[in-house]
C-alpha cells in the first residue's frame, strides 16, 4: 500500500510538473481531473504498462529499448479514454534560454504528442523517484 502511494504521489507531482512546462493538456475540472488522472495512472503503470511492454518486447529489442516511450505514449492514451476530463490536444513547448544554452519553441500533434508528453512524465518521475532515493 506504502508503494502504491508513493507511486501515486510521485506520478500526480510530474504530471502538475509537466502541465507547467507545456501546454497542451486539459483538465476540465481543475485539480479534481488532474487527482483522478494521476491515479489513473499510477493504475496503468502497475497494471496496463507490463502487458504493452510484453507485447512489444520485439519491437523494443529491436530499438535497444527507445519503443518504451511509445508504450507510455499507449498508456497515456489509454488514461484520456478512461478519465473523464483528461484530454491531449498537443503538445506546445514555449522554449528556453539561458546564459549556457537555447532550446527552441515548437509544437506537436497527434501521436506525437503523446510519445512528447510520456518522455517528459517518464523524466520527470524518473527525477522524482532519483530524488526520494
């Protein structure tokens, strides 16, 4: 149960994290949406993500591991179909600029931004779980 929680606390705070960063996601209903999302999740990441990765092992063999982005994508679709008030409409990075380095606007649709949105939430939880280690 310490587990699933910590999970559930962990996905919820990358996903605020990632909303802040980007534009794109819609939450209808405020915090209660992104709550319920986060526990949606939190659930597909236990449960859903380990049958998709086992039904793309090849296709991950084959890319040394990069098609794991698109099964996070697939969950994250899975999570906007289930939740009501979630939506993906795109992905909108505004850009950044600092002293040592530029990192370019730019916009993406479609599955595209899923596979963005689940590599900046498998970042960001991967951050957070670093952290808390």
């Amino acid at each position: 149960m310490k587990r699933i929680l910590r999970h559930y606390v962990i996905e919820t705070v990358s996903l605020y994290l990632v909303s802040r960063i980007s534009s794109g996601m819609v939450f209808e209903k405020g915090i209660e949406s992104m709550l319920l999302v986060g526990l949606g999740i939190t659930i597909a990441h236990l449960v859903v993500k380990p049958i998709i990765n086992i039904l793309i092992l090849p296709l991950n063999l084959v890319t040394f591991g990069l098609f794991k982005w698109v099964s996070s994508a697939i969950t994250l679709y899975i999570v906007t179909l289930i939740v009501p008030g979630f939506k993906i409409v795109g992905f909108n990075f505004l850009g950044y600029s600092s002293v040592w380095f530029d990192l370019p606007p730019f916009s993406l649709t479609g599955l595209f931004a899923f596979v963005a949105f689940s590599f900046l939430l498998s970042f960001l939880t991967t951050f957070i779980y670093w952290l808390v280690k």
